[in-house]
C-alpha cells in the first residue's frame, strides 16, 4: 500500500507523458523487483553516484522509478523500439533499418553515457541513462522481450490464464508475478516477493550468482538476450498456442524461471553499475 502510493506519487510528479497501460516489459513490479534486488547489491562508490543522480521525491529508492521509461513511450517516440529485441533480427535494424536500436543497443548505448559521470561538463541527463540502463536490464532477462517477431513475443497469442483473457506476453509481464506474490506472501505486498527471490540468491543459487555478474565490459547484453530466447522456447512458448488456457501446471514450473530472470536481472544490474561507477 505505502510502495504503490509512493510509487505513484513519484510517476505522476517526475513524469507528465500519459501513463500507457502496460505494452512491452516486465509489468510495474517487476521492474521495481529488479532494481531493489540491484541497489541493495551495489558498492559503496556506485551507491553513491546513484543516491546523487536520482530525483529527491524517489527517497533513494531506484526501484521507484525503474518503471518510469514505460511511461515516456510517447513522449521520448524514439525510445520504444528500445524495449525489445526481435527474434531473428539480432543485429537489431528497426524498421527504418537503423542498426543497434534496440534492447541490447540500448544497454550499451546507456552504459557508455554513464561512463562520462566523471566528466564536468555533462553532455547527457545521467538521471535517465541511469533509468534506462535499469529498466532495460529488466527488459533483457524477460524472455519474451527476445520472442520471435512474427508472434510480437507472443502479444498475438491469446491465451487465457485461468478465467481471465489475455495474451502470453502478457503472462510473462505481469500474471505470473502477479499469482507469485501470492505464495506464501502477502498478496498487496511486493517486499515478501523481493525478500524471497533475495533468499534463493543468497541460498540455492549462491554457487552460480558471481558467475551471473562476469563480464569482460560492462555488461554483456548479448549473453542475456541469448539465454532470453532459450528460456522463451524451453518455457515461455513450450505447449502455449493461441486459445491455450494457461492454469496451475503453467503457473507452478514457470514461477521458478521468473524469479531466476529477476534475480539475474538485479544481480547483472549491480554489477554493471558497480563496474561503471568504480
Ligand atoms: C541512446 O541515447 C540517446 C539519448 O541520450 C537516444 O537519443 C538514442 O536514441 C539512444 N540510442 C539507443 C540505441 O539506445
Ligand atoms: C533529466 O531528466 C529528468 C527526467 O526526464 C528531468 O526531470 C530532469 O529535469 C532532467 N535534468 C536535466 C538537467 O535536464
Ligand atoms: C499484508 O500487508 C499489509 C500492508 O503492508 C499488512 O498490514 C498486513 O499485516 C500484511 N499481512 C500479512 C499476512 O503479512
Ligand atoms: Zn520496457
């Protein structure tokens, strides 16, 4: 109650674009589940620098605003073809043919941004490079961020979950989120989610968490989206077409990979930022 009233609050006043209901993306909380998983992970120095570029009304929380490019989809037009990579078009043309703008290109578009911090003279608004950089490190681990084009990373497979109607991108954004923080939590609550998936890292995955945050740069967008694509055919599409009615089965064995995304998304977040940001 109090996150979402924040939450709220901090969209409407650092933003005045139309709120687009969803569209592509991991929904509001995952993203906010990302990069609360992210700044509690960061080293004193990176911390730092982002307590510095974030907007005051966030209160420090990065998680606050990690939703915020979702919602400059309009404003910013050039933006929203960054959210996503199209699935066999890996070098990433948009439809004006323009090369790197997408997902991946975005990400090292950002880093690079947040490289000059040291700089005096600032050529980039860092606050937004720091919000994109964030937001699209989400985006990347969402499976269907890196579906197959023809299927719009599956927007155009209805489906339903449980009674409801929908689509699997959909699912993958926001129901199966949705339904997990259900479990054994608090259903209004998003923190019970976030401490969970905190205690996976910290247990079942300890041994692999360190290995998830390598990277020769900064980060590796490319290992990402390729993992992103083979968890969308392993799990994402396996079994799915359109009319398929999606129920407890789905939801049970696909809640594990969700929450391993999100994990890998904040731990890959705070290294990058940690290696930005020495
Ligand atoms: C890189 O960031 C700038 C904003 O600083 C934006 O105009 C440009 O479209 C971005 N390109 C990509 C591929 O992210
Ligand atoms: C940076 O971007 C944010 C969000 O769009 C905006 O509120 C802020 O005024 C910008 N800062 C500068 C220095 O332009
Ligand atoms: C759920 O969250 C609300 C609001 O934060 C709190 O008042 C309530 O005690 C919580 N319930 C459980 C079962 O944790
Ligand atoms: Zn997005």
């Amino acid at each position: 109650m109090e996150n979402s009233k924040l939450l709220h609050a901090v969209l409407i006043s650092f933003s005045l674009a139309f709120v687009i209901p969803c569209g592509y993306g991991w929904g509001f909380e995952g993203h906010i589940a990302v990069c609360r998983i992210a700044q509690a992970r960061l080293s004193k120095a990176a911390a730092a620098v982002v307590t510095k570029l974030l907007p005051a009304s966030a209160k420090n929380d990065l998680g606050v605003l990690c939703p915020w490019p979702d919602q400059v989809k309009l404003r910013y037009r050039w933006s929203s073809s960054l959210h996503f990579i199209n699935t066999p078009h890996r070098d990433c043309k948009d439809s004006n043919g323009v090369k790197g703008n997408c997902l991946a290109g975005a990400i090292n578009n950002y880093t690079t941004e947040l490289l000059t911090y040291p700089n005096k003279r600032q050529q980039y608004n860092l606050t937004e490079a720091l919000l994109f950089l964030s937001h699209f490190m989400g985006d990347i681990h969402q499976p269907l961020h890196v579906g197959y084009t023809s299927d719009k990373g599956g927007n155009t497979i209805k489906v339903k979950w449980f009674n409801r109607a929908t689509n699997l991108h959909h699912v993958w954004d926001t129901d199966i989120i949705n339904k997990g923080k259900g479990v054994g939590g608090n259903n209004s609550n998003i923190d019970a989610f976030i401490i969970k998936i905190q205690q996976k890292i910290n247990s079942q995955w300890a041994k692999q968490v360190n290995g998830w945050g390598s990277c020769n740069t900064a980060s590796c967008p490319n290992v990402y989206a390729l993992e992103s694509i083979k968890a969308a055919c392993q799990w994402a599409y396996k079994g799915v077409q359109s009319g398929s009615i999606l129920k407890d089965d789905y939801f049970q064995t696909r809640l594990p990979v969700v929450e391993l995304r999100l994990a890998q998304a904040g731990v890959r977040l705070a290294a990058a930022l940690n290696r930005i940001f020495k």
